[in-house]
C-alpha cells in the first residue's frame, strides 16, 4: 500500500475544494452582498494552493517509489489540472497588475 498517494489525493481533494469554494465566492453576486469578502477569498486560494502545491510534490514522491505505481499515477493525474487552474489564476492576475 503506498500511503504518499494516499496522501497526496487527500490533500489534492482539499485543493480541488478550496477552488470550488473559492469559485463559488467570487461568483456569488455582488461584492457588497457576499457574506465572504475579500481576506476570506485570499484565504481559501492559498490554502487550496498549498494543499494543490503540497498534492503535487506528495503524488510525485509517491511515483517513484516501487509499490503502488497505479495509484500514484492516478494521483499526479488528478492534481495536476488543480496546479493548471492555480497556475493560470497566478499568471492572469499578474499580468493584470503589471499593466
């Protein structure tokens, strides 16, 4: 049994929930209306960023290592459109404040 991979589909099933929170956020009407503002918001992109960051590194541990490589694989397979998401999130909103 590989516990890193595991591991890392716990941690990349948080990522995916924290995006999904923060996406239900920011598309729940107006600002003004939201009862998450925006330290709330900032707090569920970092956390799910760490728990896609933290997915990433665990799922690719866990594949080189000699047992359990389906499961590993499975596991890089799910958390890497999380990193994808998260990536275009980081470079969408730097290119914004760099014009």
């Amino acid at each position: 049994m590989n516990l890193l991979a595991y591991l890392a589909l716990l941690t990349s099933t948080a990522g995916w929930v924290l995006i999904s929170l923060t996406t239900i956020n920011l598309l729940s009407g107006h600002f003004d209306d939201r009862t998450c503002l925006t330290d709330c918001v900032q707090t569920y992109f970092y956390y799910g960023l760490a728990a896609g960051l933290g997915g990433l590194l665990l799922s690719i541990v866990a594949l080189f290592r000699s047992e359990g490589r389906v499961i590993s694989l499975f596991s890089l397979m799910f958390v890497l459109p999380l990193c994808a998401i998260y990536a275009t999130l980081f470079l969408v909103g730097t290119q914004g404040a760099l014009l």
